[in-house]
C-alpha cells in the first residue's frame, strides 16, 4: 500500500510541476520582446499647425486608418470615442462569434503617442480578466503597425507618430479631454 501512496505523491507532484513550467514558458516574455518607452522627443523639423478636433471627428479619423490597415481582415476593429476610448471586435472561436468590448482611459504620453490604460472588459457574457482579454485580442487580430497591445500592463499604444501619413505628415498629440470634447494634435508638414 505504501507504494501506491508514494506513486500517487510523485504523480502529483509530477503535474505541478509540469503545470508551473507551463505556467512560466507562457508567462516570460521572449529575448526579443521590447516593451514601449516613452521619449521626451523634440517635435518634428517643418511646418506645424495644432489642429483642434472633437471625439467624433478623431473616431472617424482613426477608423479610418485602422481599416487602411487591416485591408482584407476577416476581422473587423472598431475605436469609439465617448467619455471614453473603447475597441469593439468579434471573434469566432468553434464556430461561435464573441463580441469583444475593450474600454480604455487615455494618456497622452510626452512623445505625442496615446496611451490606453483598460478600464473593463466584455467578452459576450463571460468574465475574464483583462490581461486574458488583451492577450486574445493581440494573437487573435493581426493589428496595425501602429497599435500596441500590451496585456501584462493592460494597456494599448496607439503610436500616432507612427501612423503613415502621405506627404511628409506626421501626427502627434498634445491633449485628450473627452470630458470637454477637446482633443489637439499636433500635424507637422516636413519640408
């Protein structure tokens, strides 16, 4: 009988382990992973202008781009402006479709990108965490170059400098206030 016991203890101390290292190879970020750092960087050379919009003239703008982007997705992504900043998408897992609601607060970051720190989650009905919500959005949707998901920080960047402009056009953000519908940016025309 002894035997059984110290077989069944071995076997079980076999799984947790094995469940540990799986735990730690999903967890750890690889050699190549850099996460986002802000720079204070002095604004572009050139022509600059700042451009005041409101929340439903940024959405537009913004979708724009992101369906620029993802040309021939089967997925659709969808920015809202309200009083706050939130991704919608679907995504079919075993053949059932689950609506993704993502609600973010902005940031403005010194180097003009904008940040989104998530507030809630909705996936359908279900209730998981945030990270897990992020996580599937960025292996589940091919996003454009200039979106960041950051699941660990539960955070997406949306790399407004990044964005490709024609004409030597780049885009940065000097404030963000849904409350007053005020949203600058500031456009710069490079010589």
């Amino acid at each position: 009988m002894k035997k059984w016991r110290l077989a069944f203890f071995v076997l079980v101390v076999l799984n947790l382990l094995a469940i540990i290292g799986l735990l730690l190879f999903i967890t750890t970020p690889s050699d190549d992973f850099k996460a986002y750092q802000a720079e204070t960087s002095p604004p572009p050379e050139g022509n600059t202008v700042v451009v005041n919009t409101t929340k439903a003239d940024f959405e537009g703008i913004a979708n724009t781009y992101i369906a620029d982007a993802m040309e021939g997705q089967p997925i659709p992504l969808r920015l809202s402006v309200t009083d706050n900043v939130s991704l919608s998408t679907e995504l079919t897992v075993f053949g059932v479709t689950l609506p993704i609601l993502l609600t973010f607060d902005p940031v403005v970051l010194p180097d003009g990108n904008l940040l989104l720190e998530q507030r809630s989650v909705e996936v359908g009905q279900l209730d998981i965490p945030p990270e897990s919500a992020l996580k599937l959005l960025r292996d589940s949707v091919d996003l454009p170059e200039f979106m960041e998901v950051m699941p660990k920080d539960e955070e997406v960047l949306l790399s407004l400098t990044d964005i490709p402009i024609n004409g030597g056009v780049s885009v940065r953000a000097t404030s963000f206030d849904l409350e007053e519908d005020d949203i600058r940016l500031l456009v710069t025309i490079q010589p």
